[in-house]
C-alpha cells in the first residue's frame, strides 16, 4: 500500500511547532474514481476521489483523516467544506529529503502561496494549512514528488486545535 504523509502547522505565539499529523495511503481503491470538473477544472458534485487525483482548487468535506488514506471526498466549493487545496509544488533530487527539509521547503513555497491566495499574511491570519508529502515508498514507486498545500480554518473553540470551522465557498482572496 502506498503511504502519503499529513503534515500541520501549528503555532505558539511566534513559535512554529511542528507535529507529524497523519499518515495516508494514495493506490486505486475499487469504486473510487475522478471528481466530475467543469472547463475550469473545478468539481461540480460531490465524489470520492483517488488521493493522487486532489488538484490545486479541490474542497474537501470534513471527514475521517486518521490512519490510511486512500481516498478523499471532495465537493464543489459552493457546499459546506471543511478543506481547500490552495498550492502544489514538487520536491526535487535523487532522495526524499528528510522532515526538516521538507518543512523548510513548505515555508519558502506554501507560506508566500498562502498569501497570495488569501490575500493575507499567514502569520496575522485566523487560517492555517497542512500539507500531503510523498513517503518513502512512494517517492520511489511512483516517482511521488509532490507537496499538496490545504487551507483550513481551526475551530476557535476547540482547546486541541485539531477541531476546523465548516465553510462554504473558497477561501481564495479571503483576506483574513
């Protein structure tokens, strides 16, 4: 089975502190196909889609992250969602960079796109992202070298931070 990573964000003041979330599983699963897209690309009904068919723009229902993922929900952005890809860039060189290159490589990719997304600077915002990254196993069998940026809004409420507020439209020029 093929393993893909989630990783968070999370701060502390100014501090950055970083958790390994996740780990998800991306091969076919029978019965999952491609989100129906309008000319733009974007998804025009609800479908279940393979974890390697998520594309920059895609809203994502909450729903069950933990463990293996091999698959994803994913909705027009006009409905209630509770994630939005907003960014994509591929890893390069002959080896998976460690951790601690891959999250070096977020913030000089991901954190420049989160404001140029929303419209607003990522450390003065009430948003906050994750990202998907290649394992090991992936890297090499499916030559897997893409980072996956997705925008969220925690859930004020909950004391985990884990928790995020449901949303309907994109988060594109959100500017907050």
């Amino acid at each position: 089975m093929k393993m893909r990573t989630r990783t968070a964000w999370a701060f502390a003041g100014s501090a950055v502190a970083l958790s390994l979330a996740l780990s998800g599983c991306s091969s076919m699963v029978l019965g999952v196909g491609d989100a129906q897209r309008d000319d733009g690309g974007n998804v025009t009904e609800e479908a279940t889609i393979d974890i390697f068919s998520l594309k920059v723009g895609d809203c994502m229902p909450e729903s069950d992250t933990t463990g293996d993922i091999q698959d994803t929900p994913v909705v027009p952005c006009e409905e209630p969602h509770t994630n939005e890809v907003f960014f994509e860039f591929e890893l390069t060189g002959d080896t998976l960079p460690s951790d601690d290159e891959i999250t070096a490589e977020v913030e000089a990719q991901c954190v420049p796109a989160f404001a140029d997304f929303v419209g607003f600077d990522y450390f003065e915002s009430v948003l906050d992202f994750w990202w998907l990254t290649p394992t090991e196993e992936t890297w090499d069998s499916a030559d897997d070298r893409l980072v996956q940026c997705v925008l969220y809004e925690p859930d004020p409420a909950d004391p985990t931070g884990e928790a995020s507020l449901e949303i309907t439209g994109s988060l594109k020029g959100a500017t907050r």
